[in-house]
C-alpha cells in the first residue's frame, strides 16, 4: 500500500516519514501461545505421550560417536534412546554439546509490553511493524508492543531482568510517533523473553545430525517458532516415524546447511 492507500484505511498511522507499507488480509490473525500449547499437549497425553519433569544433564554416544545410547536425567535415571529430539529453545546449544555438536543458536532477549491508550482506536491496530524496529498490535482489551534492544548480546540462560528504559526511550516514543492518538498511554505489564536466535541464518534448523544420526534438530527459531511449530512437530515426527517428510518438504530447513555453509536466510524476523 502506498502511504496515500494505508492513511485512506488507516488514518490513525503518522506517514510523513513512510513510502509504502505491506498488509497481508488473508487469514491474518492471532492466537495466544499458551492456551495452545496446553491443548497440544493435553492431546499428545490422550494419544499416550508421556511427559516427565525433569532435566536432561548428559548423552552417553556409542563407540563409533554414531548414536546417542541413552540421557542422563538431573535425577540419575538413564533413558535409552531410539532417537533423540533437541527441542530445548534458547538452550539449544547447550544440550547439542551434550552430544558434542556446535550449533550457532544463542539466547536473545526480546522485550514485550501490554499497554492501554487513554483515547483507544476505534477499531483493531493491525499488527504493525515499525522502520524503529518495534512492533504493535490489539491485544485484547490492550495493546501489545514489542522490540529488540538497540545492543542485542546473547543473555545467560536464567537471564529475564526487564530494561524500563527501552519503554521509556525506544518503544514508548516509537509508539507516539507513529500513532499520535498514542501520545497519553499508560504501561499495563511487561516482560522480557528469549529467542533462540540462529546468528548463521536467523531459520529453524531441523533434521537429523551428520555424524550423530539419531540426533535430531527442531532449534534456531528466531522468534517465529510458535507459527511454524505445528509443520515442524509434524515433519519431524514423518521423519522419525517414516525417515523422510511426507506432508510438506522441510528439507531445506535441514542441519546440513549449516556444515556446508549455505545459509537459508530468513529476513521477516521482529
Ligand atoms: C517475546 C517473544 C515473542 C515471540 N513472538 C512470537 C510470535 O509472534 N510468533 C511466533 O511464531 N513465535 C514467537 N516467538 C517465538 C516462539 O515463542 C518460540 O519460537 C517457540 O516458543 C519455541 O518453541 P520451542 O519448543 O522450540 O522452545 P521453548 O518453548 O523454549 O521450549 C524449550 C523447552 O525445553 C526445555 N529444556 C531446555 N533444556 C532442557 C534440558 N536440558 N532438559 C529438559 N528440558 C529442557 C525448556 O524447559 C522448555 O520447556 C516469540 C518469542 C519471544 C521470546
């Protein structure tokens, strides 16, 4: 949309500073991860998956370091393993090395606010991805916000310490700037979360390990996991059920990429 099309539709946006914006209408929309991720995992009981609470803290490979024979739990028991999935999030690595695999995926912080306008919209805020880099949409009741820190280390893992400032001196100003209605809002929540951030390609790294071959990959998300979860649970259960994909090819997903150096760049990452 150019900016004479998006303040047509949306006159709310301040556009001085904007060319031309992109707004997808199809099947657009959002959920809340928690509600479910609790289904998934009701229904993954009822079909007879069993769920322990517990750590895993070591992988004894065979002799050839062609399999991993069995984890070790924090608790002492060791489980045998057919296959072994590493869907361990911003931890990624740290269980690979258990395996004695590298792989570039480190803990990113990303902060989120909830927050309510003294003069609400009139209608829903489209999720909206600022040229600032923060981004915001309806939440509900609220509006929610998010952004980067300007300086993006890669954080310790038990590391969720809140920054006010980036309220205060990015997102907060970002968000009037760009919808003046905005200028009097008031913060509601906040907190801050990981992503597990591929720094090679900033894409999901999949499949199954070149040398250790029942290791299997489902890491490296980025922050755009939760909508790829259900196509990446199910390919990686074809793979481990049938040894290849069968619903949709993920192959170029796969960890390979990343030994022959061939990133599959993901550019859309808020
Ligand atoms: C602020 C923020 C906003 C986001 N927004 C979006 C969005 O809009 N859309 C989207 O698609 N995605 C979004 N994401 C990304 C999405 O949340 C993640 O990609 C997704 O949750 C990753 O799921 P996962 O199962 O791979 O990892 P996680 O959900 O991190 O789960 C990993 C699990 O492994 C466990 N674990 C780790 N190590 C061990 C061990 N040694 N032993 C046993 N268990 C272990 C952890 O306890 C955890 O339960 C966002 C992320 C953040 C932080």
């Amino acid at each position: 949309m150019s900016a004479e099309e998006i303040k047509t539709t949306y006159p709310f946006y301040h556009l001085d500073d904007i060319i031309a914006g992109n707004h997808n209408l199809i099947d657009k929309g959002y959920f809340d991860g928690n509600t479910l991720f609790d289904w998934w995992k009701r229904s993954a009981r009822e079909k007879g998956v069993e769920y322990l609470t517990n750590e895993v803290i070591a992988m004894t490979l065979n002799a050839s370091g062609s399999q991993v024979e069995s984890v070790t739990l924090a608790t002492g028991e060791l489980i045998a393993c057919g296959t072994v999935v590493n869907a361990s999030g911003p931890r990624a690595v740290r269980t690979s090395r258990m395996a004695g695999i590298e792989i570039p995926v480190e803990p990113r912080k990303r902060y989120t606010f909830i927050f309510d306008a003294e003069t609400p919209l009139k209608g829903d805020l489209p999720l909206t991805i600022d040229p600032s880099g923060v981004h915001m949409r309806t939440d509900g009741a609220y509006y929610l916000a998010g952004c980067p820190p300007d300086d993006d280390p890669p954080v310790d893992y038990d590391n969720f310490v809140q920054d006010h400032s980036i309220w205060e001196e990015k997102a907060g100003p970002a968000i009037a700037h760009r919808i003046p209605q905005f200028e009097a809002i008031k913060l509601i929540n906040s907190w801050a979360g990981h992503y597990a951030y591929n720094t090679f390609d900033q894409n999901a790294i999949l499949g199954p390990h070149t040398t250790v071959r029942n290791f299997i990959f489902v890491n490296g998300f980025s922050g755009h996991g939760f909508q790829q979860s259900p196509a990446m649970g199910r390919g990686t259960a074809e793979l481990i059920v049938f040894g290849e994909y069968r619903s949709l090819d993920l192959s170029p997903f796969n960890y390979t990429r990343i030994e022959n150096n061939l990133p599959f760049t993901e550019d859309a990452v808020i």
